[in-house]
C-alpha cells in the first residue's frame, strides 16, 4: 500500500511532458458526401409520389 501511494505521490510531483493538441479522429465534413445522398435519395422518393399521384388524379379524371 505505502509503495503504490509513493508512487501515486511521485507521479503526482514530476511533471509530465507536454502532449500534443488534441485532434478528433472524423470531422463534421466528413459526412458531407452521406448528407448528400440522402437528400437526393429522399428527393427521389418525393418525386416518385408525386408521379404516381398525378397520374391517380389522371386515371379519375379522365376515367369519368
């Protein structure tokens, strides 16, 4: 016990060396390329349902 509190004690004392700035390992740009995809992808999809409505009111219309 008294050998892991000295050494606790001493690392406490001596300084430690200075470590380098803190760089994070994924930056928000990162996901720029997927941000974009799923906006297209949810574009698409817009899209795609607006056809298919258009041509339901086409069908009733004309099917009168």
């Amino acid at each position: 016990m008294l050998l892991v509190l000295l050494i606790l004690t001493l690392l406490a004392i001596v300084p430690m060396p200075a470590v380098a700035a803190w760089t994070p390992m994924i930056q928000v740009s990162d996901f720029d390329g997927i941000k974009t995809d799923v906006t297209a992808v949810a574009t698409g999809i817009i899209m795609i349902l607006l056809i298919i409505i258009g041509i339901g009111l086409l069908v009733k219309v004309l099917g009168r």
